[in-house]
C-alpha cells in the first residue's frame, strides 16, 4: 500500500490525528526548504504538502501568493521542486509527501514524464488545486501507473454527487476546504464542518484533512475533533515571513508552531 | 480546409476540441454549474431575448452601422474596406454588448453584487456602466500598474459608483486583476455574479460572452449583404482575450468563402519577445480555468504581455481561438506597435474616425491585406472600439505630454 495509507492507518492505530503542514518550496530561498521540510518531520508532523510556486494562484490568499513570489525570484520551477523531494529523501524514507500547486507545469512538463520523475523523486501523492475530477484526462492512468495519490479537494458547496465524484477518484486522503474564500481566510464556522464532514463520511472511508482556517492550536484542535488531519499553510508561511531579514530563523520559528498544534491535537 | 457546416463546439463539458474546460478549484465548480443552467435556459427564453435586444437597442445604440471606408480603401487602391462601428455604442466599444447581457442574466439568478476585471478599463467601465442602471454593487479589479496608466478610466467607473480595487500581486496588470476577481468570486459565491470581460475563463464562460458577442457578426452578416449583395471575401479583427474577434467571426464560421484573420498584438516584434501574441508564438497551457495557448516559459509560468494596447495585454487567449487557430478555419497574424500607431494616423486622417489602438491592430492587418486584392471584393473590419481613451498613449508616442 502507499505511504500515505499506511501513515493514516498508523495514526488511527494510535489514536492520533495528522498534522499537515504546507510549504511553498524555494520560500524563502531554495536552500532552505530540505532543511525545513526535516524540522517539520522532527516538529511532529506526519505528512508534508510542498507547494510549486506558480506565477498566478488563482485559489490562494495573498499569503501563499507572496511565498509563491519570492520563490519565483529565484527561478524555482517544477523540476527543482523535484530535486529537493529527492534529497529529503536521502534522509527521511517514511514520511509522505504530495506536490501542491498548479496544473500548468505539470502540462508543460508532460503527463507522463511528471508522473515518471514524481515517483522517481519520491513523491507520494499529487493535488492538482485547479484540476477538478473532471479535468483530469490521461493524468490519472499515469499517477496510478506510478503509485502516486491523487488528492482533491471537497468545499462547503460542493453537492452530494460532487462528492461522489471525487471519491470515486481520489486517493490517499481528501482535503476538505472547510470555507468559501481563499487560503489564508478568516473565520472558521465549526457546525458547518461537521455537518458536512458527516456528509462526507457517510460516503466514504477515505481519511479527510481539513485546511484553510487553521491559524494555532486552538483552532487546529477544534478542527482535529472533527476530521482525520489539519492542514496548515498560511499561518506557517507567515512564520516564514516574519524572519525574512534572518531566514535561518524561519526554522525554529516554523517548528514552534508545529509543536504546539501537535501537542494541540495530541491532546483531544 | 473541411467545411466546418457542423461546426457546434464547445460540448456539453465546455470543450472545444483540446482547449476550454473547466480548470477551477472546487469552491468554484458549484457556482460554475449554476451559472451553466441559467445560461441554458435564458439564452433559449423568449422574454429574457426580448428584453435583451431592447436594451441593445435603446441603451447600446444597436445596431451598429456598418461603413464603407471609400477615401481609406481608394488610398490603399485594393479591396474596398467595410468598418463595423462598435466604437458608436454606449461607453465606446463592443465590451457593453456583453456587460449588458451578463447583468441582465445576473439579475435574473437574484445576485446583488457585480465584480469585474479590466486591463485598460472599457469593461470596467461598461460593467459599472449596467450595474449602475441596474442598482447593483460593482467592484473592479484593475492591475495597479494598469490603474496608473488609466486614470481616466478609473474615475469614470468611480463616478459610476464602482469601487476599483487596485491588484498589488504579480505583474499588477489584467491576468493578476483576473486572479484577484477570482479569489472575490470564490469568497462571496452566494450573492456576487463574476462578469467575465472576454471568451476566456471556465466554461461556460467563453460560450457565454461569445453568445452576447455574436450579435456583432449576425448584424454585419446582414449589413454586408444589404450593401454589396454578397458576403465579404475576409473578416479581420484584433485578438486580446477575443471577444470582439469572436463576435464577428461566429455566425461566418460556416461561410468557407469567408476567410478569416485574427490579429494579435506583436508589440515591439515577436521576436523581441515584448509582444502579447500567444497564438502566433506562445504554447498550450491551461490559465483563468481553461486550457489554450499562452505565453509561459519553460518552467509553464506565464510571461507578461506588452504591447501598446492595454486591452490586448493579456498572456492568454479564449480557448475558441485556440481551436480555431488548430482548425485552421481562423488565420492567426500579428502587427507591431508600429504599424498599429501608422493605421491610427491614417484613419483618423482619411476618415474622420479616431479608432481605438486596439482596432488600430485590425486596422494596419486589412490594410495589408486588402492591398493584396481586387477593387470588387470586400475586407470587413470590427472597429471594436473609439480612440478617445488612447489620447495620451498617442500624445507621448508623438512626444506630446496632455
């Protein structure tokens, strides 16, 4: 089975929820994103989701936007996103990886070659943000060929038969947008993730991770009763930022934050 | 070339051929799918039709004359050029045939709130234009670069009651303003219409801003028939995102002895790669929810656009062109800044008509053209636009500060 199957079945052995931090590779510069990518395993995190910088994020806040700029500063592309998945493999076999970002590299790329170099470099799954189920064509035959997850994502509007649909083709977990807006966005109302992660789990046993809201602990423990993992972005992304004068900063700063939510959900 | 009588895309996921589709975050496919069912069933109702042409009418100034340009076409001593005045309607371009149609249908579905992007301006302004007489909220999205070089425009829209929101991220022109109105829309779904200004975006966009469009062609399809008694030997017309393209090609698209040129903007010359022409030297790639030809580099980021018309500044192109283009029923071509400027001054010179710069690029292509041909046959151009919001572009090219 993939990585990522057996991290959530371990986690639910255990009792535990996943911690799911998102990063934007290059941010704040290239050389650090290995080296963060490990603190943030040491942190207490279970899967890490890498973002590919792309030049119009249409679906992120400007938070995300801004990690996204600056890694474009220095050229990062979809190929070097990849080099840095292979050297964190040289250290860490266990922990999951999935490529957050785009559609348009992985076309420019090719289908096929991406799917190829993807498994090569050790990714375990991919979400394609503006790739809907619909959309997904040939991509799918040769993310399967090459045991690579497919995740999507699920929002508070997405209908009954939407979500049959993504089901049907996702796999390794769902990510549940738990509001209307952007990454990065205010306010979480925490009845409405529940009604609708009932109605997600009333149709399938995939795991669900729930982003988009999640600032702390405190807000990372709420969503933690109601789902199998958080996701959190912006708000360590913001970390990142607040040491852009001294990026070496950025790593104990991100894994403060880390810890404190893993200790968060640890304790549901 | 196959005869393209059976010509009916996009299909019913919004595809036309390998291009279009609906490459948008999930939040947004809920929305997209309401958009689609009003879009089915207004455009096939009656009384939304029957409203719709009055407002073109009596609010748009509809129908747009169509007018032999004698002095230009005797000076150039070849074809005889047919100018489609889109620049007479209400706020001076084609934009507001489609404005009025969107808002319209968004009154329709019950929303409130109208947000919009623009690049020079005109659709702004033509979509603050209809919220305004509709009482509906407005806000613009406008790159701030874009909001520098168009001061003019910004304060007209804010007179109109819309709020302009300048777009800080990216290259601060109209693909960020459309990114920017995006992140609105998906945020504020439940009462906001997104007015799309062109045929590019998520299905069913590009059909539905080619639909309001198309009234361009059915007009000049009759007005050319009216006047000559035969159709036009060639349709030439500029190429930004392609609605004012669009809307003159569609209801020809069958007509094979209609040959058909799409002009893009080649900016400072292709081959200096400060051009807006991504049909002529970009590649497929999938931006603003669909799949067409962009400009992008190797690494499939998208490059910024430059040319001296701010509304054919844009990496993209509606995915029907796209399409078109690999058909081979639309030839794709490109003029220069250059040439643009020359066609401008001649216009304006032989025919008393100030054309915007943006028609200025389908100007310089049919002059070309119709110089290759006899005196008896017909180039029918879209002016798509007036030149009044060109006044200081012009100016500082000649060296003059307004």
């Amino acid at each position: 089975m993939s990585r990522l199957h057996d991290t959530f079945q371990q986690l639910k052995d255990n009792h535990k929820k996943a911690l799911i931090p998102y990063i934007t590779a290059g941010d704040p510069s290239p050389f650090m994103t290995v080296p963060l990518m490990h603190e943030m395993v040491a942190a207490g995190s279970d899967i890490i989701e890498l973002g590919v910088p792309f030049s119009d994020p249409m679906a992120d806040g400007p938070t995300i936007q801004r990690a996204s700029e600056r890694a474009l500063q220095h050229a990062i592309g979809l190929r070097d996103v990849l080099s840095m998945v292979e050297q964190f493999r040289e250290q860490n076999s266990q922990t999951p990886i999935v490529l957050m970002g785009y559609l348009n590299p992985i076309e420019v790329m090719g289908y096929e070659t991406f799917a190829r170099l993807a498994a090569e470099s050790g990714v375990d799954g991919v979400l394609i943000v503006d790739m809907p189920p619909e959309e997904t064509g040939a991509l799918t035959g040769y993310l399967k060929a090459n045991q690579l997850d497919m995740i999507f994502l699920l929002a508070p509007n997405s209908t009954s038969e939407r979500i049959e649909k993504v089901v049907s083709i996702a796999s390794g977990y769902l990510y549940y947008v738990s509001l209307k807006g952007v990454t990065g966005a205010g306010h979480l109302d925490l009845d409405s993730v529940d009604q609708k992660m009932q109605q997600i789990r009333s149709m399938t046993d995939m795991p669900v991770g729930v982003g988009f809201g999640v600032k702390n602990s405190e807000t990372a423990q709420s969503i933690g009763r109601l789902a199998d993992g958080v996701v959190i972005g912006s708000a360590l992304i913001e970390r990142i930022e607040s040491c852009l004068d001294t990026p070496e900063s950025a790593i104990p700063a991100v894994s403060e934050l880390l810890k404190s939510i893993r200790t968060g959900l640890d304790s549901i | 070339m196959t005869s393209l009588n059976q010509y009916n895309y996009p299909d019913q996921h919004g595809h036309f051929g390998p291009y279009g589709g609906l490459f948008v975050a999930e939040t947004l496919m809920q929305p997209l799918e309401e958009l689609n069912r009003a879009y089915q069933k207004y455009l096939s109702d009656a009384e939304f039709l029957a409203e719709l042409d009055a407002d073109l009418q009596a609010y748009v100034g509809r129908p747009s004359p169509l007018y032999h340009a004698r002095h230009w076409s005797q000076l150039i001593g070849g074809a005889q050029i047919y100018l489609k005045r889109e620049d007479l309607n209400h706020t001076g371009a084609h934009k507001v045939n489609n404005t009025v149609g969107q808002a319209l249908l968004a009154s329709r579905m019950g929303k409130t709130r109208i947000i919009a992007e623009t690049g020079a301006g005109q659709h702004g302004v033509a979509t603050a234009t209809v919220a305004a007489r509709l009482g509906l909220e407005c806000v613009v999205y406008m790159g701030a670069v874009d909001v520098e070089r168009q001061k003019q425009n910004v304060y007209r829209m804010k007179l109109l009651g819309a709020s302009v929101v300048p777009v800080e991220s990216g290259s601060k022109t109209l693909k960020d303003a459309l990114n920017e109105a995006m992140r609105d829309w998906v945020t504020n779904v439940d009462d906001t219409f997104y007015i799309i200004g062109t045929v590019a975006g998520p299905h069913p966009y590009p059909a539905l801003v080619r639909d309001f469009q198309a009234v361009i062609g059915r007009e000049a399809r009759q007005q050319i028939q009216d006047l000559t008694q035969r159709l036009p030997d060639a349709l030439v017309a500029c190429v930004g995102g392609g609605s004012n393209a669009i809307g003159l090609f569609y209801p020809f698209i069958a007509d094979d002895d209609v040959a058909m040129y799409g002009v893009e903007a080649a900016g400072e010359g292709i081959e200096t790669g400060r051009h807006s022409a991504p049909l002529c030297a970009g590649r497929p790639g999938v931006l603003h929810g669909n799949r067409t030809y962009l400009m992008e580099d190797d690494n499939g980021q998208i490059q910024e656009a430059h040319s001296i018309s701010a509304g054919l500044d844009y990496p993209g192109v509606g995915p029907e062109h796209a399409w078109l283009k690999d058909l081979g029923r639309v030839n794709y071509v490109n003029v220069t800044n250059q040439e643009a400027l020359q066609a401008f001054h001649t216009l304006t010179r032989k025919e008393g008509i100030i054309p915007a710069l943006e028609s200025s690029h389908a100007l310089a292509y049919a002059a070309k053209l119709a110089a290759t041909m006899r005196p008896d046959q017909s180039v029918l151009v879209n002016l798509s636009g007036r030149g009044d919001k060109d006044m200081h572009t012009v100016a500082k090219v000649d060296g003059i500060n307004l």
